[in-house]
C-alpha cells in the first residue's frame, strides 16, 4: 500500500511527476542500452563441417565411384591441412569430415544411406552419387529433408527439371552437350550433312541422344538412322548393319564404356567407316587406347573436363593425382574436387552452417574459380523447353579425339590444344 502522507494532501506535486517520469525513462534506457549491448546468440558449438555421400563402391559403377572418392579425398585433405574452413559465426575454421558409405549401385540402397547421412550422421552438405539414375532415386530426400545436396556425377535433364530448392548441378547436364556437339559440327570444312544416333536405353544416355537429336535436325542435319537398345546388349550386329546401310557422314553412340568395347569390335569386323565416329563414354576410359591401339586414333569422344584445360589448379592437381593413383584424372575426379571447393565457397560467404544462408550464398555465386572452371547456378530452359534448376551456367562439355595415342581437346575453341583429325581414317589391319 502507498502511504499517501509522503505527497502531501493533494498528492504529487507537478515537480514530483516530473521527477518520477525523468527516473522511469533512465531507468528505460539503462535497460535497453543493456539489452544490446549483449553478444549475439551463437549457435550450438560444432568442432567440424560434415559432408556425407553415399558411393556405388562395388557393384556395376565400382571405378568411376571410386575415382569420384579419390577427387573428394583430395580436397577434403588439401583444404583441412590449410585448417579448414572459415565459419564467421564460430569465429574459427572447421575442419571437414567426410563421411561415405557404399550403395552398390543399388538405388533402394543409396536412398536410405541418404536417410541415414541426414537424420543420424546429421550432416551439414550432400554430395550427390554417381550416375544419373541413382542421383535422382535420392533427390527428393534431401529435398523433404531441407539439406543441401550438390550433385556432381549426374548429368540427366530429369534431377534439375524436378525444380527442387535444395538440389544443385555442378556437372554440365545432359542437354547442355548437344549444343557442343553441334557447335563442333559446324566448326568442320566441309560440313557433315548426315548423322546417325544410337543410344542405351537408360536415363543419362537418353537424354544426351534427344538433346543432341533435336538441335541437329533443328539445324539442318538430316538423320539417316536412330535406335535405342537395352542395358547389357552384347550384339549389336543388327544395329550396325542399318548404319552401313544409311552411310551417315557421322556415327554417335551415346553409351557406357563396356558397350563402346563391344560396338568397336563389331564395327571393325563389319568394315563401317563413317568420316566420324563418336562414343560417349568410352574413349575416356584409361583402357580404351591401349586396348584398340591404332584403331582408336581419330575417335571422338566428349569430357567435362581434362587435364590439359588452361584453369590454375589444373596442373598441380593433375600432378599430384597422377603421383598418387598412378593414373591421369578424369573428370569423375575432378567434379567432386570442385564440389569441395565449391562448398567451401558457399561457407565462408554465408559465414554459417545455417542450410539456408548456404543455399543463398550458392545462388550468389559468380563465376568463382575451381578446378573445372567458374561456377555460377541458374535456372536455365533446355532445347526441349523444359525449365531446370540451379544448374551450372558455368561448365562447358568437351569434344575430344584420340591423337598419336592421347586425347586431345578440339571444342570449344577457346581451350583447344589440337586440330581435328578429319575425316576419321578408319580401321588398321
């Protein structure tokens, strides 16, 4: 209870209220000035930045699964010896930890390491898998999830097509390789007027052959054959002898390295020697050139990276590879190196594990330099007219051709290191 005596009979006088509110006010900023005077929030102490990934180690993509660990080993060791990466809201660098498991190959598999890598491991970054087909079995759960997944061993249309807010593209898609096909198509003198197309019936291998279908065609190029045909095909006579029937001027078969073995010996043996010939994938395998020997010389095949491109990491890395694996890096190296970088990047600009100003900082990228050139993700319209999603702008496919027993680059120009070989001399006895 207020005892009324201490204000007299009239209660306050004019000078005591004025007294009393200059007091509360004081006592008001006193309080604010406290307030923020505060250090800000930090969040929950983390001593390392985990980076999780599940791998097709055995199993049918065993190699390039593994070449893709090598690549993502690489980086993780090169940036934890330089102590990490900078995090502004720990005022520290972190070190990375990787944490991979094998899927086989298998997709059922793959998507539940995903779940594992998310909500027991408690990762803060994905890397995608190899291959298209498994990268896009496990799209959406990091998408549910709301983690950050960079896919950089998947090149189908269909995973950016899907519009997810947390999936990006580091590796060229699919349809981004038919207009470097095309480009070097009409780069010849004389120009190639006819081609013929054959393509696996799985998921990458199709995408690659519609893209590049429809631009050709769209330009001119008059389709003398196209055919598809099922994984583990071992015959493929039939095919082969439609093509020496239509006689195109180029040859494309878009498929793996074990068909591209095969096709290569039953075209031998049916004497089918178009003025070129061209296999995704399968002259980018280390066995390819010595396996053929003189009959691989002039064949085409296309990369998303080698190690002659005129980038400044390249020569060290390649160095350093080759010392380690006793072999050249490929691209299935290479990308998921860059992944590395690239997350560092997206880290120390958002100066937070926080997944969505990571998310933000990649969008905000601008051309920052990695192993395989700049990188910058956008949303871009494919030649079908299908949107895709916070892909890489950036990359650049390559056209390649097996010269004096090594590959070398022929397009784009800019970062060409030879002249093609045209028209293709065939086959040695």
């Amino acid at each position: 209870m207020v005892d009324k005596k201490m204000f007299g009979k009239k209660g306050l006088t004019k000078i005591q209220t004025i007294i009393i509110i200059i007091v509360v006010a004081i006592a008001l900023i006193v309080g604010v000035v406290y307030y923020i005077s505060l250090p800000a929030s930090i969040p929950a102490a983390e001593n390392e930045i985990r980076i999780g990934i599940s791998l097709g180690l055995s199993g049918g993509y065993a190699g390039p699964s593994q070449r893709q660990l090598w690549g993502l080993l690489m980086a993780v060791e090169d940036i934890n010896t330089a102590g990490g990466i900078y995090v502004k809201e720990y005022g520290k660098k972190l070190p990375i930890r990787l944490i991979y498991y094998d899927d086989r190959g298998d997709f059922a598999t793959a998507i539940k390491l995903y779940e594992r890598l998310i909500t027991e491991d408690k990762v803060h970054v994905l890397l995608g898998p190899y291959g298209s087909g498994t990268t896009l079995s496990v799209s959406s759960v990091p998408e549910k999830h709301k983690v950050i997944m960079i896919s950089q061993m998947a090149a189908a249309d269909t995973i950016p097509a899907q519009g997810f807010k947390y999936v990006f593209t580091l590796l060229p898609v699919a349809s981004q390789f038919g207009l470097t096909r095309l480009g070097f198509l009409n780069s010849l003198s004389p120009k190639p007027q006819t081609f013929a197309l054959v393509t696996s019936n799985e998921l990458y291998p199709l995408t690659v052959a519609n893209s590049t279908k429809i631009l050709l065609e769209r330009s001119g190029y008059t389709l003398t054959y196209f055919d598809t045909y099922p994984k583990g095909t071992t015959d493929f006579s039939g095919i082969l002898l439609n093509i020496k029937q239509t006689n195109p001027d180029f040859v494309y078969f878009v498929c793996y390295p074990t068909d591209a073995f095969i096709i290569m010996e039953q075209m031998k043996g049916l004497k089918i020697t178009p003025k070129l010939l061209m296999f995704d994938d399968g002259p980018n395998d280390p066995k390819f050139i010595s396996v053929f020997g003189k009959d691989a010389e002039g064949i085409l095949t296309q990369m998303s990276w080698h190690p002659a491109l005129p980038y400044p990491e390249v020569e060290n890395f390649t160095k350093r590879f080759q010392e380690r694996y006793n072999e050249l890096p490929r691209h299935w190296s290479a990308f998921p190196y860059a992944a590395i970088e690239v997350i560092k990047y997206a880290i120390e600009k958002a100066g937070s594990l926080n997944t969505d100003k990571i998310r933000n900082a990649l969008l905000e990228l601008n051309g920052e330099m990695t192993l395989v050139g700049p990188v910058k993700f956008e949303d871009w319209i494919n030649p079908m007219g299908v949107k895709l999603t916070q892909i890489n702008t950036g990359a650049s496919n390559l056209i390649l051709q097996i010269q004096g027993g090594e590959m070398k680059i022929l397009y784009p120009k800019d970062v060409a290191n030879a002249e093609p070989i045209y028209p293709w001399p065939g086959w040695h006895e």
